[in-house]
C-alpha cells in the first residue's frame, strides 16, 4: 500500500510538472512582465528626461554667460540639440553654428534677424587668417575675385552679404549679361590659406554706384585648394643669410663663393618646407640663387641652412624672398612642424577668448 501511495504520488507530481499553465498563471505572467517593462521604459523616460534639462539648463548658463537674451539661446537650443553632438559646441565651433545657421535658414527664417547679433557675441562674425573657411558666410565683405558665367569671366568683389544671401559685383567687363536663374562661380584667393571657388545661381540683379551686383543663394560647398603642402605660419624671426654663386647642392656648401657680405632680414613666414624672408635693402636677384642662412626659432638654432629661392615679390618698400629648405633634417622639419602645431592651438585658444579676430 505505501509503495502504491508512494507511485501515486509520483504521478501526481509528475502530471503537475508537465502540465501547461493555467490561464491565471499566463495572465499573471504577462501582467508581471508589462509592470516590469512599463517601470524600466519610465525610468528610461525620466533619465532622459533629466538629461534634457540638466544640458538645457547648462545650455542657459552657458548662453547667459556669453550675454546672449533667452530669444537667441532659445533659438540655438531648438536647432543645436538636433545634431548629434553636445548642444553647448555651438558656442564654441563655428562649424557647428554654421550648420545651425543653415538649418534656421531652412526652417525659421523669420527669427534671421536675431543671427548678426549671435554672430557677434560668439565672435563668430569674422574668421581669422588660420582658420580655414567653411561657408560663403565667411567671405569677408570687399574679397576680390574672378567670377565665370556662361564661359564667361570678369573681375568681381564680394559687395555685402546677408545670412541668406552673398552679393558680388562686377567691377568690369560689363560685356556679361547675367540673368536670374544662370549658374555662376566665384573664385578668389585668400592670403596664407589657398585658393576658393562656389557655385550658386543668380536669385536677383541691381545696380549700385555703376556696378552690376549679382544676388546668391549662400552655400557650405566650398571648394578649397590649399596653398602648400605644409602649414604657412606668419613669424617675425630675425635671420642672417649670405646670397651664392655656385650649385651647392652639386658643388657642396665648401665649395661655392658669396656674391656678397652677410645680410640681415626678417623671416615673416615659416614652414617646414620653407620661408619668406624680407628686408628693407635692394637685391639683385632673378630668382632661382642659393641661400644659406642661420636663425633661432625659440630655443632651438638653425644653422647654415641652405635653401633655394623660388619666388620674389615687391612688398612696400621691402624685397620678399620665397626660399625653399634644401638640407633640412628631419628632426628639424619636425621642430618646425610641432612649432606651428603649438603657435596654432595658442592662436585659436585667444581666437575662442575674443582676444584676437
């Protein structure tokens, strides 16, 4: 009897283990399973909506402190919280503004009016020489250039530009006849940096102080050539250099003759590839002369570098020289290249500070 018992009870359990849930279990199941869910995604909920106020009340303060009214940081926030970066970037990458810009342009262009100011708080209103330009917006106001319509070109100047539109001058050749709707392109250079062009098309035409006046549509599609293959940065490094005779990079240093005593100058730019050096007194040169010179570039000599000149302007009353590094080594190419690297960070550093435009 007890084994019998015991054989029952075993089936018992058994029929209990592998029967299906009742429809009280199931419902239980799935009620539990909702609660749990419904408590994770409120907490996701409030996370994140804890996140948005403590970046807009960061946003505020930040805005506040850059004197900024609540209508313009209110404007900022709506677009900049749309890009997938921290929303405060906007007060210091121009980039970033610029994208805002643009997408406020798109979709609110009433509130363009409070734009200029925003510029200007943020110092945003000017570009310096070495920061690359990214939008027509950047272009300062007077850049000379060529502008081309129909395989046509002629001389043109940026003459006043507005955060939807850039207007360009014809300063000749008035033999073009542009009409609304052509497409036209810009090409200008700007000094240590490189050279430009965009494409728009022509929204309207006027003229001003007998000039045609192209208006176009702004665009963040510029196209760039940089000047050199190495950074350009503007010194003002005394230097002591003798002009030669000879092929020293045939005959060696030893063995070529000055055409005259030792000179002194001023290198006004320097690479890793080379400089320009300027001084006050007259060269007879037509391009093409040896160099060897010797300077101090902060705590670090250069001595007896050689180098070739590969261009000569007139600056004022001073002579320029382009000169080309022929014998530098390699751990003063990167002395030089680290030198820039520095004087740059530094730069943008006060650029950011308001301190320079």
């Amino acid at each position: 009897m007890r084994v019998q018992g015991g054989f029952d009870t075993l089936v018992e359990a058994t029929r209990f283990m592998f029967r299906g849930p009742s429809k009280f279990e199931v419902i239980l199941l799935i009620t539990i399973f909702s609660v749990i869910v419904l408590v994770i995604g409120f907490a996701i909920y409030l996370s994140k909506q804890q996140r948005e106020r403590s970046l807009h009340e960061s946003f505020y303060t930040r805005g506040k402190s850059l004197d900024l009214t609540e209508a313009e940081i209110e404007l900022l926030w709506q677009y900049a919280r749309k890009l997938p970066y921290n929303p405060e970037m906007v007060y210091e990458n121009k980039t970033l503004f610029d994208r805002v810009v643009s997408l406020i342009v798109k979709n609110d262009p009433s509130k363009l009016s409070l734009i200029p100011s925003i510029r200007t708080k943020l110092k945003f209103d000017t570009v310096p020489w070495f920061i690359p330009l990214n939008t027509t917006r950047d272009i300062d106001l007077y850049q000379t250039g060529t502008i081309e319509i129909g395989g046509l070109k002629a001389d043109a100047a940026v003459w006043d530009k507005s955060e939807t539109e850039i207007h360009i001058a014809l300063l000749r050749d008035f033999y073009i006849t542009p009409n609304r709707g052509d497409k036209v392109k810009f090409f200008f250079i700007r000094d240590m940096d490189g050279r430009y062009s965009f494409e728009s098309v022509v929204k309207d035409i006027y003229s001003d102080q007998n000039k045609l006046v192209l208006v176009l549509e702004h665009t963040d599609k510029l196209e760039r050539v940089q000047f050199r293959e190495r950074l350009r940065w503007r010194v003002n490094v005394p230097v002591k250099y003798l002009i030669v005779e000879g092929n020293p990079e045939e005959e060696g240093l030893a063995a070529v003759s000055t055409n005259a005593g030792v000179k002194e100058g001023s290198i006004e730019d320097i690479s890793a590839k080379g400089v320009r050096i300027c001084t006050p007194e007259y060269l007879k040169l037509v391009g093409n002369e040896y160099v060897i010179m010797s300077f101090q570039l902060e705590n670090r000599k250069f001595e007896n570098i050689l180098g070739r000149i590969v261009n000569i302007r007139n600056v004022g009353k001073r002579i320029c020289i382009g000169v080309k590094f022929l014998n530098l080594s390699k751990s003063e190419e990167k002395f030089i290249d680290s030198f820039i690297l520095a004087e740059q960070r530094k730069l943008i550093k006060t650029y950011k500070m308001g301190d320079i435009t």
